[in-house]
C-alpha cells in the first residue's frame, strides 16, 4: 500500500508543478496580449490627433478580472519552492521594464503579505504553510 500512496504523490506533484508552470505562462502571455493591447490604444490615439476625432477609451477586449495579479504571483510562488525575489517575479512574469505592471505586482505582493497568504525572508517571498 506504501508504493501506491507513493506514486500517487509523485503524480499529484509533477501536476501540481505542470499546473504552475502553465499558470506562470498563461500570465506572460497576457502581459504580453496587455502590451499589444496598449500599443492598439496609442495607434487609436494617434490617429485621432490626426485627424480630429475622439479616440475609443478601449481597445474593445474585456479588461481581465481583478484577482488575475494575485492569483498568477501566488502561483509564480508556488512554483519556486525556496522562494523568489521581486526581480525575478518581474522577469518570470514578463513585467520587467513595463512601469505599471510592475506596481501590479507590487501591490499584489504587498496584499498577500498583509493577508497573511505569503512570507518575506530576506528578500524572498514563499507561501505561508497551512
């Protein structure tokens, strides 16, 4: 029986690692949709300094939920068992350089520490156990 509670272990973890790294891709690849999302508002913009007309306060794609930020910083958490450091959650998360992504995640940061869902240990933020 020893064995069987072992492998299923082993599979509930390489999931839970799978999981994690999808969900730290899927939160690049909105950072990135984000950016070109910016970059279709600074043409709408342009075009109507151009020519007169006011410019669309929005690109027409629906703004993601709030609690995105935070779920993908948990799970960028999640994903490195000794910790991470904000720089790196920048980089991972493809918010390095992008002003208003960073403090994003920033604010994301300081929220779950205030709600007692991550720990900071010398620079390194990690899941509180339980």
């Amino acid at each position: 029986m020893e064995d069987f509670a072992q492998f299923i272990a082993k599979q509930r973890d390489e999931l839970q690692r799978k999981r994690n790294a999808l969900t730290v891709e899927a939160a690049r690849i909105e950072s990135d949709i984000a950016i070109i999302d910016r970059e279709f508002a600074a043409i709408a913009a342009y075009e109507a300094a151009k020519t007169g007309t006011v410019a669309k306060a929005t690109t027409g794609t629906p703004r993601p939920r709030r609690g995105n930020v935070r779920d993908t910083v948990i799970a960028a958490i999640k994903a490195a068992p000794t910790g991470i450091n904000r720089s790196d959650l920048l980089v991972q998360l493809g918010a390095k350089g992008d002003k208003a992504a960073e403090q994003s995640i920033s604010n994301a940061l300081a929220n779950l520490k205030k709600a007692g869902t991550i720990d900071a240990k010398d620079g390194a933020y990690t899941m509180v156990a339980g």
